[in-house]
C-alpha cells in the first residue's frame, strides 16, 4: 500500500514540477507574422539552467522517511548531479546545442522556421529557454533514470514584440521517452547522456513545433 501510493507521488511530483515551471503565457502567432516570419536569428544559445533536476534512489528512500531510508539512501553515489554534470562536460556533451539543433531539425521538417544565413536579413528572433531539465524515475525505486525537460520557445519580432511563445514539457512517463539507464551506465558510457538528451530534446522540439504549427 505504501509503495504504491508512494508510485503515486512521485508521479504527481514530477508532472507537477513540469507542469508549474511555465515560461511564460502563451502567444499565439498571426496569420499575417506566419506568412511573413520564415528565417530567424537566434542571438543566443538555449539557456540551460544552473541546477539540473535530479531524482533517484536516494531521494526515493528519502522521501519514504525515518532511520530505514536514511541508511538505505547512504548507498547511492553522493551528488549525482554533480557527477552526471562534470561526465557531460567532460565528454563535450552541450545540452544548449543540442536543444537547439533537435528544434531547428523538427521545424525544418515541417518546413517552418529556419536558420537565417549569415549576413541576410531575418524576419524575427528564436530563444529557447530551458525551464527544468534533468533526470528521474518512472517507478518507486526504479535504479533506471529517464530524462525529463520543459523548454519555452520565445520567437519575437524585429521590433522586439513577441510574435508566438510556447511552453512544452516531456517527464520520464512520456511513451516517446523510451530510452533510461542506471546511473552508473550513464557514467560509464556517457554517450547514453547524449541519446536521451537527443532523444527528449527532440520529443519537447517536435512538441513545440506542432504547437506553432496548429495555432495552439
């Protein structure tokens, strides 16, 4: 009965913590800025924020409570965070990048905004800005950790009025987030950082791209 109410929690936490960390309102676009907005400049790369999201094992005994938790928790490697961090640093793996080539690849394909060239002239301005992101558990105490992300997509005239904005979110129960490891396989093979970054990047970006796509 515990753990399955526990199951429960630790849903509703994550889906609440994606759900609450919106951007902004939402802006729909034009008709008139959807036929005139085509290529964009995008001034500066995603903003990732400091302080990465991190719930796993340790947190989950944790959160059960009492000496049995604590003990149980003195298991798990300390600051995970920081490791997967300095693992994704040192392995040259740049979730900003990422993000935004995963966006512009999904709006290519549904041929909507592209990248203005060097020196041409651009009908507006794209910035993406990562609310949360980080990793978690899909179940209880669940040694496999999935990726989650909430991205805010900002795209402002040349006059700096916004013409669409959009927040999209994907946590680790997304049926397209396929891909979760244990955390030592993230730091033995960081290559598995950069799939499921890759991987949630692109769920959130097609995400977003659908919504610009649709007016909604």
């Amino acid at each position: 009965m515990l753990f399955t109410r526990f199951l429960q929690l630790a849903a509703l936490l994550l889906a609440t913590l994606l759900a609450g960390c919106a951007g902004g309102p939402t802006v729909r676009m034009s008709e008139s800025d959807r036929a005139k907005i085509k290529a964009v400049t995008m001034q500066a790369p995603p903003a990732i924020p400091a302080d990465m999201f991190f719930h796993g094992r340790a947190q989950s005994f944790l959160s059960v409570g009492g000496l049995l938790g604590a003990a149980m928790a003195e298991s798990v490697p300390k600051e995970p965070k920081e490791q997967l961090l300095e693992t994704m640093k040192a392995n040259g793996i740049d979730l900003s990048l990422i993000i935004k080539n995963e966006f512009f690849a999904a709006s290519a394909s549904r041929g909507l905004l592209t990248q203005a060239d060097p020196g041409s002239m651009a009908q507006g301005d794209l910035s993406l800005t990562v609310n949360v992101y980080g990793f978690g558990q899909t179940q209880g105490f669940s040694s496999l950790l999935f990726p989650l992300l909430n991205v805010t997509a900002t795209l402002k005239k040349p006059n700096g009025e916004i013409a669409w904005q959009k927040t999209e979110f994907a946590a680790p129960l997304n049926a397209e987030n396929k891909y979760g490891y244990e955390f030592e396989q993230y730091l033995r093979e960081p290559e598995l950082l950069r799939k499921t970054l890759s991987n949630i990047s692109g769920i959130v970006s097609r995400m977003l791209v659908d919504a610009l796509a649709t007016d909604r």
